[in-house]
C-alpha cells in the first residue's frame, strides 16, 4: 500500500505547490494579507472568525473562504457577520487544496478586502501538508482537547506561525496544563507566537486583534513597496 | 486533480477491504471481537480505554492497537493499566489501514484475547473511509466540540454503530446542547447506540461496558456455533 500510494501524494503536493504560488501572486497584487487557519473539529475556527469580524469592523476590509466536507451552515454564520464568505464543499475531501482556492476566489469580489481568511477543514493532520498560497498558516487548538497535542499533532505545530489556544474559560474544569501546551509547543516551533483567548467570553481578543492588524498594515506597506 | 486523485483513491481502498476481510476472517477464527474507534484529537479516545480497560479487568481478556503520527505515549498509557498494546506510527498518515492492522497483528498475543480495541488517528474524516476488519466502528464526540458536528461530519455519524458522547461534566460550561447531538446524530443514523459519558468522573460507564460485555459474549457465542 505505502509503495503505491507514495509516488502518487507527491505528484499532487507539486501540483499543488504551483496552484498555491499562482494564488499568492494574486493575492500580493491585490494587497491582500491571506491567513489559512487550521484545528480539530470544534476547536473553535468559526467562532473565531465571527469575534474577529466583529472587533475588527470598520477598520479592515474581510472577506472568508470557508471549507467544509458538505453543508453550508459556517459561510451563513459568516455572512451573517456582513462579510464576503465563500462555501467550498469537499465533498468528504479532508483538505482544502490551492485548486479550490483558485476556484473560491472567481467568487469573491476582492476590490476592498485587505485581509482574507481561509477556514480550513476540521482535520489536524492533512490540510497541513497542503499549501494555498496563505502568508501565514495560523491554528487553534482548544483547552478541552488536552496539553498532549503537540506531542501527538507535531507538523501542524510545527508549521503554524501562530497558536490560538481557545476556550480557557473552560481550564478550571479540564486536566489541561497550559505551561505544559507552551512548553511542548515551543520545542516544535520556537518562534510560534501563542496568544489564550476564549471566543465565548472575549478575553484575550486585544492582542490578538493587534497582530493581525500589524500583520495587514505591513503587507499592505511591503506590496505598495514593490509597485 | 480530482481527475488525477479519484481513481487512484479508489484502488487504494478496494486494495484495503480485501485485507481488511482477511484480518476479519483472522478475528472470527480466534474468536475476538474487535472495535475501530475513532474521534477528533483530543475527544478522549485514549482516556476511554483507560477507563474501560479498568471497568472490564478480569472479566474480559483486551488487546489495543494504537495509531498515531508519530510517538508511542498512548500505548504505554495503555500499557501501564496491565493489557497487551502495540502502537502504530503512520508517520504523518491521516488515518489506519487493514495492511497495517495486518502487520500490528504479528505483535500481539491473541490467545487470551477477547476484545481487541483498535484506537485509530484523531481525525473525524479519512479514518471513516477505511475498513480495518472490525466488526463495530464506535466513535466519541467531546461536548466541547459542540452540537454541529453531525451536521458537519455526518460520514462519521453514519458508519458508526456507537456514539460516545464525552466529557459531559463540561456541559455547564459550554453552550452544547445535548437533545441536538442526539437528534442530528439520529437523522444520519436511527439505529446508533448513544452514550453520555466522563471519561473524568466516571459518569455514564455502567450501560457502556454492559454494552461491550453482552457484544463480546455474543460473539463467541456465534463464533462457536459456526465450528
């Protein structure tokens, strides 16, 4: 099995490789900061997106991709929030793949976005390996999940430039160490920037919003740069 | 590339339900009855086992195979609560096979086993599509990943003969409602069997290792008539 299936996975990893360089070059012409966000399921990637649409109104333009196995349930949650989001359904596909991506931005009216958002399918070992042509791969993992997923996960710790550790309002009630989590996930990526939020109570949005508006304004500058 | 993914797909999982039948054919003979479970990360597979393996000592004969990435900490959990456990490094694989159940298989002393426990990758899609040779697939939801998950995974739901609803002392806590778990998972697939559990209080264990015990008795009592 493993000397069929090989060959075959990095035929597609190349393939992929040049569809996601064709959408950052679209992406940088356009001046649009892209960020591709990835956990388990209910980690918390929809809720996220809805509390960072919410803090950051007004001030940059958003628009989302969303990727699911089927349904549109998250993209309505989404624009609910009065944003551009896109549904790509996978049809049971475990990854979303810079294909797709190619195909979801036909969709978006890119004109006044500055920042788009990718939400990944709910899968912490395969979108891994698949680039989109993103700036910056970003996670969450949530407490309830336990301090061992690092240990267990390693290649998305390793390749996400920032950790999103969700629902710590719900650390009184679980086994989970949060040095543990930082410590663990330090020795995968030392310069992995962690940030402890919950999306039901709001705390810890502050800093977390301000990276991603450091990250937008500085795109924009390097970009107009270029020109 | 999915005119160049999907063929290659298909192969790859005809090639699988041969072996698995083999590792079937191989169960039935020796008389063991065998679980493939399956969750997101970190919805408390390994914790199962722990308190299963607990609930059932001396009264039924286990074995555990564990999948993984990488590492062997869930086997020597295991391990240490006195059973047979191999552990399986897919090294970066999203899922298991019935090839590497068959090699897993080698490792293992059977002649004293009942129940053989196969503990997949944490992942709520691939492991889905792959028969292993088991003759119930089970999975666990965490209340913390919250009640939309049928809604957004619902192979999972459909294959599975058991749901494992875990960690319902977090319920207080979070805003997962417990009749749309049981209601979306019962649109997908009428005949599952539901379970409220803690892996952390012990709540709800009774009619899950009642379950188990009148599965595995039944078993042998049908393997014996066939001989």
């Amino acid at each position: 099995m493993a000397q069929i299936k090989v060959p075959v996975v990095r035929n597609i990893l190349q393939a992929n490789e040049r569809l996601a360089a064709e959408n950052r070059k679209r992406f940088d012409n356009a001046g649009i900061f892209v960020l591709n966000l990835m956990s388990s399921p209910g980690a918390g990637k929809t809720s996220l997106l809805e509390k960072t649409i919410e803090g950051l109104a007004g001030r940059i333009g958003i628009a989302v991709i969303e990727g699911d196995l089927q349904s549109s349930y998250d993209a309505e949650r989404i624009q609910s929030k009065g944003v551009q989001a896109v549904q790509i359904n996978t049809d049971g596909g475990c990854h979303l793949d810079g294909n797709m991506i190619q195909i979801a931005l036909d969709s978006l009216d890119l004109s006044a976005v500055d920042l788009l958002i990718i939400e990944n399918v709910g899968n912490l070992v395969c979108p891994a390996e698949f680039n989109l042509g993103e700036h910056d791969k970003i996670m969450i993992l949530s407490v309830a999940e336990g301090d061992d997923k690092p240990l267990k996960y390693p290649l998305m710790f390793q390749i996400c430039s920032v950790l999103l550790v969700n629902k710590i309002d719900l650390l009184p009630y679980t086994d989970c160490d949060m040095n543990k989590i930082r410590e663990r996930a330090r020795q995968l990526n030392a310069n992995q920037k962690v940030f402890e939020i919950s999306c039901r109570t709001g705390e810890g949005f502050a800093p977390w919003l301000s990276w991603i508006e450091e990250k937008v304004r500085g795109h924009k500058k390097l970009q107009a740069g270029k020109i």
